[in-house]
C-alpha cells in the first residue's frame, strides 16, 4: 500500500507526459522567438534588397509589363517630275491583323456564359470573315479570312494597305481585329519611268519595330533612301494586359514626332517620258528588235527630259519584278556604238586642224590594218571625198585614214575627253562605265576598231552627252536626272554644280555640228548623207548614224547578222536645245524600221518641237557636195 501523501510512479508519469515543467516551456519561447527574429531579418534584408538595389530595374521592368512604345513613322518624300506632275508619293494605311489566341479565349468565355446565346469563336469569326470581305471586295475572301481566323499561330496579319477609314469601320464592328498604321507608295503613272524612279515597299524583316517603314528597293527610290525616307518618331502608352494592339486612351507620352523625308524634283518631263517610251515600244515591234533604248537631253544644261527602255516593269504587279525589267539600260547596259563613235576622229582632226570641212581625200574601197582589211558598207573604188562626205556618208576608211593623221595617242585623249569609259554620274544603280581598252594592251587592230566604233563600249548616255558637248559649243556638262529637293519645311536644297569638261573650242564644236548636218542631205549622184529620213521640216539637224557589229555569243566572233543600230541627234543644229540618242538592239536589218533609227529620231524631234514650241531654224542648212569627181 502506498504511502499517505505520494503519488504513485503512474501519477507521476502522467504529470510528465501531460504537463511541461518549466524549464521546458522556457526553452520552446526561446526557440519560436529565434525563428521569428530570423524571418524578420531575412524579410527586411529582402526588403533592402528589393527597395535599395532592386527598386529601378523592377520598376522598369513593371512599367515595360504596362507600357509599349509605339513608332510613328515618317512620311516618305515625294518624287515629281521637273512640272511637279507626283511620279511617286505616299498614302496612310492600315494592315488588319488579329490575336488568335486572345479572340479564342474572349469568345470561348461567352459562349460559356451564354450557351444559349448561339455566339462562339466559330460564329464570330465566320461574321468577322463576311464583313471584312465585303468591306475589301477583290482584296481578299471570307474563305481566306477564315483560313486565317483557324490558323494555329497565336498572331496573324489578315489584310494590307486598307484605307484607314474602312480600318475604322472594320476595328468598330469588332474590336479584336487590329489596325496597324502603315502607308503605301503610289505611281500613279503605274509604268512612267518606272526604271528610274523605281520601288518601294514596306519592309518589316528588321526585328527593331521602329525601322518598319517604306524602304526603296529599286531605282531612284532605292539610291535617295536616306534623302527620302526622313526620320521615324515615337511615343509610349500604356496597353490593356494581355493585347498590345489596344492603347489605353490618354496614356500616350513621350511624343518625339516624326521628321518627313524630302520631296525630290527630277528634270524629267512627263509627257515627253511618256511620249518616248510608247515610240521606243512601237518601234521595236516595227523592227524586230530585241530591245532599244533612248536619251532627250537639253543640250544646254545636260538634264535629261525623257530617258526609256522600250520595256520596264509595273510596280502594282509583283510578276514584273524581273532585274532585266527594274534596271534601266539606257545606262546599265554598255554596247559597241559603230559609227556614232565617227564623231571623236571628225571633232580630233578639225581641232588639230589637220582638215577642214572642205578638204579632200583620196579614199580606197579598204584599207588593211596590220592583218586586218576594213572595208567600206558599200563597195567602191578609191574616190575623192570632202572630209564632211566622209562623215555623213559614214567612210570607214576615210575615218581610218584621218585617225592615222591623229595617232593612237591623241585619239585616246580625244576619247577621254568625250567622257567614254567614265561614268555619267546619274546616281542611278547599276549606272555602268562603259569600256575603254588601256592604251598598253593595243594590239595593230585595235586603232583600226576603236575610230569606227568597234573594240570599246559606251552606254546610250554616255552616246548622247559626247553629243551635247558638241551642241553646247564643246562644253560637256554632266548629265543630270535630279533637279532639287524639297525639304518639309519648303527649303529648296539645288543639286552640285555638275561638273564640266571643256571638250573642244567653241569654234570647233560649231564647225563640226555644221558638219554633221550633211548627215540628213538628200542630193544626187552619191551626194546623199546616211540619214535622210532623220530630217524634220523647217528646221536644221545634226547627227550620225551608227551600225556596231554585235558579238555571237555561241562563237565568241563579231557576228554577220546581229547589230546596234543608233543615231545620235541635235535640234535645231543653228540653235541647240535638245540632243536625242538612239540604240536598237539586234533589229531585223532587212525591215526599213531596222535598217535605221532615223525614223525614230524624226519622230521624236517632231514631238519635241511642238511639245516645246521650239523656234523654226533660219533657213536650211545648205547643200555642200559630199563625194567629188
């Protein structure tokens, strides 16, 4: 039995198990106080951290979750033509696009709502698809639309170049499609001088936003980008979370507007442009030819009114985007110029004053240079020619013998002068030099090619401008294409001075453009010049005819039957105000339109007269004898 005043051990046990002592309780405060303690450290180190040396780049990184900065873009420049008649200019518009994935979860969340309702994502798309359609008749389809609509990207473009106010009408009657600005460039002459004012498209292959914008692709849209694009600007504003496309209204700060690019005035004019393009086109369906290309260039100034192949490209229509097409070969493309060339030994031996107009040489059917025999186009026997019968009748061997008067050397410098074998400087892509061979590598024929037009090349600009420094009294002036700009405050900005290169004296250029008006005389008895046909009534006109043999491409030798046919001209000869260069390429030679391009330049002239209203000549050029007894 136990003892009167003690608890059992069970008791005791009990006490223990259920009660803590003291010591213990005190123990577990310590510890919980310490965890307590060690969390608030932990939080206010957190606290330090995030407030103290976190606090901006959170701050940015919360405000960038709210905010977008949105480009505005410039507007692209203006290209008109010397008249201001717009050859190119720009429009805003929109490119619908929409969030798939968000325009799925708005519209499954309705027709969870509403089941009854009838409206879902398949409803709502094949309405949006319908209405857009409408809105862009021959733009897109609805089944394009809802190809789109059940695309399993998350983002999709759906239409560009929409006018802005059809955007609205489309964004108001459903508010998940968006309207991103853009703009497009307009030709409203679709293929006026396509080939020199060129393309631009709006490009979005940059990964910085803020570079999406109209960029040049071709032409002169491609070579005065800089000039024309301007500046981009920007602001920023707040979206709704989750779709970037919807601003917040009266969020937008930070506004840094957009510069405008510059407008550029060309010196070409529209209608003459317009006018040369449909007679090349027309003239070569006439003669067979592969191809032609032509120059009107005031023969003061060296600015060039008109400038055309017979064939370019639309910029509507993307399957016409061929690089034969957008260059423009009139001075991409270097040929062998034949007889046109004549005008460097005719101008190089009255300057030396080797001869004068009148005087008379003895000239042989052929004549060998070194292990070559140059014949004439015609057969004869040796005759007596004036020096301006050798040119207007286009004497091979008369020329050969005046250039062996000259010597290489001075026919070279003679060459230089006239520009050939240097760039026109247009600033237009792939603006070509031409080729000149270097005096080192001459063989014994290559002076017998080089006089006559053989053995070196030059492009139709090139061809005309050695004509404009004889019709401007022996100044070459550099060929020009633009004018001026414009810049958005109305700041004329006038092109460089073009450089010029005092070719001759004035009083050769004059003797030799009276010379070369023999070119375009009837007369009997052989006393005929080249290019009868060449002459337009009342008025006085100067040229050369040219037939540059063409190389077979299968044999690598100067073919029998493929020919650059050309003809350089100045009108009026008494007067100068414009100079015309014409080259077909490889025409059928046995059709008349083939065998000349005198036609050609009659034709142009004429327009060009009455387009100008370009005073009559004084009289007509008189008739001198050409072939003597």
């Amino acid at each position: 039995m136990a003892r009167p005043g003690r608890r059992s051990y069970g008791a005791r046990m009990r006490q223990v198990a259920g009660q803590p002592n003291a010591a213990t309780g005190k123990g577990r405060y310590v510890g919980v106080r310490i965890a307590l303690v060690a969390v608030l450290v932990l939080a206010g180190l957190k606290l330090v951290q995030v407030q103290g040396f976190q606090a901006a780049a959170l701050s940015a990184k919360a405000e960038s979750q709210r905010s977008t900065t949105i480009p505005i873009p410039a507007k692209r420049g203006s290209i008109v033509d010397r008249n201001n008649v717009k050859l190119a200019f720009t429009v805003e518009t929109r490119a619908l696009s929409v969030n798939l994935r968000a325009m799925r979860k708005a519209w499954d969340e309705v027709a969870a709502k509403n089941p009854a309702g009838g409206q879902n994502y398949e409803t709502r798309a094949a309405d949006a698809a319908k209405f857009i359609a409408a809105k862009l008749p021959g733009r897109v389809t609805e089944a394009e639309l809802l190809a789109d609509f059940h695309k399993t990207t998350s983002f999709t473009y759906l239409v560009d170049g929409v006018e802005p106010s059809i955007a609205e009408e489309i964004t108001k009657a459903f508010p998940e499609i968006g309207a991103e600005v853009r703009a497009a460039r307009e030709y409203p002459g679709d293929t006026l001088a396509s080939n020199v004012v060129g393309l631009a498209n709006w490009r979005m292959d940059d990964p910085d936003v803020s570079k999406h914008s109209l960029q040049g692709l071709a032409g002169l849209e491609y070579t005065l980008n800089a000039d024309l694009a301007g500046q981009p600007g920007r602001y920023v504003a707040d979206t709704k979370q989750g779709n970037d496309n919807v601003i917040i209204p009266g969020t937008e700060r930070d506004v840094q507007p957009a510069t405008p690019g510059n407008d550029v005035v060309l010196t070409l004019d529209s209608d003459t442009q317009y006018f040369l393009q449909n007679a090349l086109a027309d003239y070569v369906r006439q003669s067979h030819a592969k191809g032609a290309s032509a120059v009107v260039m005031d023969a003061k100034t060296g600015e060039i009114y008109a400038i055309a192949d017979d064939a370019t490209f639309n910029p509507y229509d993307n399957k016409t985007y061929t690089q034969s097409l957008m260059d423009l070969q009139a001075v991409s493309t270097p040929f062998e110029p034949g007889s046109v060339n004549k005008i460097v030994t005719a101008t190089a031996a009255i300057d030396q004053g080797l001869v004068t107009p009148e005087s008379v040489l003895q000239v042989p059917g052929s004549l060998k240079v070194a292990d070559h025999t140059v014949h004439d186009a015609w057969v004869h026997g040796t005759q007596n020619f004036s020096v301006t019968g050798i040119f207007a009748k286009s004497s091979n061997v008369g020329t050969l013998l005046l250039a062996q008067q000259l010597g290489p050397d001075k026919y070279l410098d003679y060459l230089k002068r006239f520009g050939i074998g240097q760039s026109a400087g247009l600033g237009l892509s792939g603006e070509s030099r031409g080729f000149v061979p270097p005096r080192n590598t001459w063989t014994g024929t290559t002076f017998g090619n080089l006089p006559i037009g053989q053995g070196l090349s030059m492009t139709v600009v090139q061809m005309t401008a050695m004509y404009q420094a004889i019709a401007n009294n022996g100044l070459r002036v550099q060929p020009s294409i633009v004018k001026q700009e414009i810049r958005p405050d109305g700041t004329v900005v006038p092109k460089a001075a073009p450089e010029t290169t005092q070719v001759v004296s004035p009083e050769t250029a004059t003797t030799v453009r009276n010379m070369m008006r023999a070119v375009t005389q009837t007369g009997r008895n052989g006393n005929s010049g080249t290019a009868p046909t060449a002459a337009l009534e009342g008025y006085q006109i100067s040229g050369k005819t040219g037939t540059g043999q063409q190389v077979n491409p299968a044999t690598g030798a100067y073919s029998d039957t493929l020919y650059n046919i050309t003809f350089a001209g100045i009108l009026p000869a008494d007067n100068p105000r414009f100079v015309v260069g014409i080259r077909l390429d490889a025409p059928d030679t046995t059709l008349p339109a083939g065998h000349s391009a005198a036609p050609l330049f009659h034709d142009i002239a004429s327009y060009l007269t009455q387009r100008f209203q370009i005073p009559l000549s004084d009289g007509t050029a008189p008739y001198v004898p050409l072939v003597l007894p």
